[in-house]
C-alpha cells in the first residue's frame, strides 16, 4: 500500500495505542504539528524515531517541523531519509527546502521528481502552496508548467471540480458517466463519482460507487474515511463505526475521524465507546471546544451528569458568552434536580439568544419542578411559540392547554 499520497498533514485518528509506543509518540508529534508546536513535534518525533528508525512518515513529520522552524539542512536529511525508506516519497519536501534556500536547479530538479512518482500531488494544490512563491517568480517554474504532467483520469478530476463549481452536480454527474467506458476499472472513478453522488445527498448511490472503488483498491484508507461519513449522514451508524475503524487502523494520524466514529458509537447508543473516543481525542488536542462539548453531551446521554458538567464547566471558562454552552450546562442541571442552577443558566442562555425554542423547554421543566406553574407554563408557550413541538406535551400535561 502506497502510505504517503501527498507531503501534507491532516487531521484524524486512532484507538488506544500502548504508551511509550512509537506509535504514541508519532501521534504526539502529529498532534503538534497540526497546532504548530514545532519543537514539540520535533522532540515527539524524534522519540518515535528513536523506537523505529525504519517508518518513512516519521521521518516526514519531523521534516515538516523543521521546515517551519527554518530548519532546513535538518530538514532535508529528514526528507532524504524517508526517500531511503519509501524511495521518493519526500521528493516534494525537498523541493520545498532547496526552494527555501533558494537553489532553483535543485528544486525544480525535485519537483520533477515529485511529478513523475506515484506520490504526485494534484496540479492546483502544487501550484497553491505557498512554501513555492518563490519558485513562482522564475522563468524555470513557468517552463516547467508547460509540459503535461497529468493524464486523462488527472483532466477528468479537474472537469468535474469545474462543472461542480460552476454548473452543479447534474452536468458533474452526466459528464462522469459520459467518461465512464474508459475509467469502470479504475477504483479512483468510483470515489470520485461518489463524491459528487454524496452532494446530491444521494447516499445509496455513494455508498455503491465507494464499494465498488473498495472491491478494486481495499487498501486505500480515504475510501473507508468517506463511505464512513456517507454511513453516517444516512443513519447507518454500524456501518460507519466498521468503516471508520478499518480507516484508522491504516492511518492512525486521521485525527478528525475520532470524533466522527464518536458521533456514530452515539448513533448505536453506545455512548462509552463514544466517550472513549473523544477523550483520546482530547488527549492531543485539548483546547478544542468543539470536542470538549461533545464529550460533555456524550456523558450527559450516558447519564453521567457530573462528568457532562466537568466538560460544560470547562466550556465556559473558555467562552463565557456561548449560549449552546449554558444551555447544555442548564439541562444537566436540570438532571442532577439542581432547578436553581439549572434555571439560571438557561435563563443566561436566553439573554444571549431569546428565539430558542428547547431552552425555553428546559427552562419551564425547571421551574415546574420548582414550584412556580405560571413561570413554567409561559415558558414553555414561548418554546411552542419558537417550534419546539415537544413542549405541547408538557403544556397539556403541566397546564391544561
């Protein structure tokens, strides 16, 4: 299997990995990276190294951190050893390095390289990375966009992002299926005629061209990241949890597909598994708030109202004029029977956005259960008021409407 598609980094990830691993501390390292703590990524990755000096992406991931660091003769023995590794796989590192220290030959001498390997990058995102600005300016970069680098399948891709963009799917689609007798053996067709079955939100449809791209390539770990994300929008929660799981165990660094897999255990009402999933997740990258209430609302739906509040508590420290943030904190408030709290919560939640329909639910069941029926039941006319339909049940059964 081809590891390095692209000299980049994305976010996503793994399940549990022993500590002290090189696996952990190149999922350190990866984490680091990706918030631009340089230097820890070096040590972490160096670390991983030190483990297992024989896994090319270890050797790229430092190579990307002493890049940005302005590193650059480490960088490049760090590229030049992933190529000893997975020959050309840091081509286009290099090029990035010799660009940076201005040694044009060398770097168009790469990036020829680089256009010639099974690791080519698409034309638009070489030619939009900016670590080649430099290069942009020279007749040597101008000359060597005006040979063809890419093949009809390369054109096909760049027809389709167009008519997307400009047409819409429809003309997208009748153009794929157009082109479809020179490609029905190519698993990259599929995928990228999924995609855009997947913008139509036809997801049967998508779901059948990322098999077919599966049963022609099973060893492409983007195919189970995408069919997961079809599974999951289309309610098939089993599916997309197999098919995140499979993903992550060939790139354990797809950091974003935690939390996707999270939302899919959440689907089966396995909300442990769920939880388990986030807090790794949190273990790297701590400081995101969108993951911290997500764990929080996990241990609220697995009735672990304490733990929920630890994470809602945190969420506000860091933005205290949120009002989803009080309105989660209020709810569970509003489980743990502490109606006060609860009330002055959502009440602070409304302040920040009066038109919410469920706040006003849960703020007129906190104050029912407080004793105040005529508080409660404006309450929760306001949440009907606002389209919250599941406050007509409590208005008949609380207030005789």
């Amino acid at each position: 299997m081809k590891r390095i598609a692209c000299f980049g980094f994305t976010l996503v990830f793994t399940s549990v990995i022993a500590a002290q691993s090189p696996g952990t501390f190149y999922l350190k390292g990866m984490a680091a990276l990706l918030q631009n703590h340089h230097e820890d990524a070096v040590q972490f990755l160096s670390d991983a190294i030190d483990y297992n000096n024989d896994d090319e992406r270890y050797y790229l991931g430092r190579a990307g951190a002493y890049l940005k660091l302005g590193k650059f003769d480490l960088a490049m023995d760090d590229f030049i050893e992933a190529n000893s590794i997975l020959p050309e796989c840091g081509d286009l590192g290099l090029a990035k390095v010799y660009t940076a220290t201005g040694d044009i030959e060398k770097a168009i001498h790469y990036l020829i390289r680089h256009l010639q390997s099974e690791f080519k990058c698409p034309e638009s995102v070489i030619t939009k990375d900016t670590a080649f600005d430099p290069l942009k300016l020279t007749d040597e970069w101008h000359d060597l966009w005006q040979q063809e680098w890419y093949n009809d399948f390369d054109r096909a891709v760049n027809e389709v992002e167009f008519l997307v963009r400009k047409k819409g799917t429809e003309d997208a689609l009748e153009y794929l299926n157009t082109i479809m007798p020179a490609f029905q053996k190519k698993a990259e067709y599929y995928a990228l005629r999924a995609r855009v079955y997947e913008m139509k939100e036809n997801y049967a449809a998508a779901v059948a061209d990322y098999s077919m791209a599966l049963s022609l390539d099973k060893n492409k770990p983007d195919y189970y990241f995408e069919r997961g994300v079809v599974f999951l929008k289309s309610a098939r929660y089993r599916n997309a949890v197999d098919d995140f799981s499979k993903g992550l165990r060939f790139e354990p660094d797809k950091f974003a597909f935690y939390l996707e897999r999270a939302r899919a255990n959440a689907g089966l009402m396995d909300y442990q598994a769920a939880i388990n999933d986030v807090d790794f997740y949190l273990t790297f990258f701590s400081d995101d708030q969108q993951a911290v209430s997500l764990c929080g609302e996990m241990n609220y739906l697995n009735n672990d109202f304490l733990k929920a509040l630890k994470y809602f508590n945190i969420n506000l420290k860091n933005d205290p004029d949120n009002p989803e943030y009080y309105k989660a904190r209020g709810k569970t408030y509003l489980k743990t029977k502490t109606y006060t709290y609860a009330i002055n919560d959502l009440s602070m939640s409304l302040d920040l956005k009066p038109d919410d329909g469920e706040t006003y639910l849960y703020l007129g069941l906190a104050k029912y259960e407080t004793g105040d029926s005529e508080g409660a039941c404006s309450d929760l006319q306001k949440a009907q008021r606002y389209g919250n339909t599941l406050a007509l049940k409590y208005s008949i059964e609380y207030c005789g409407d």
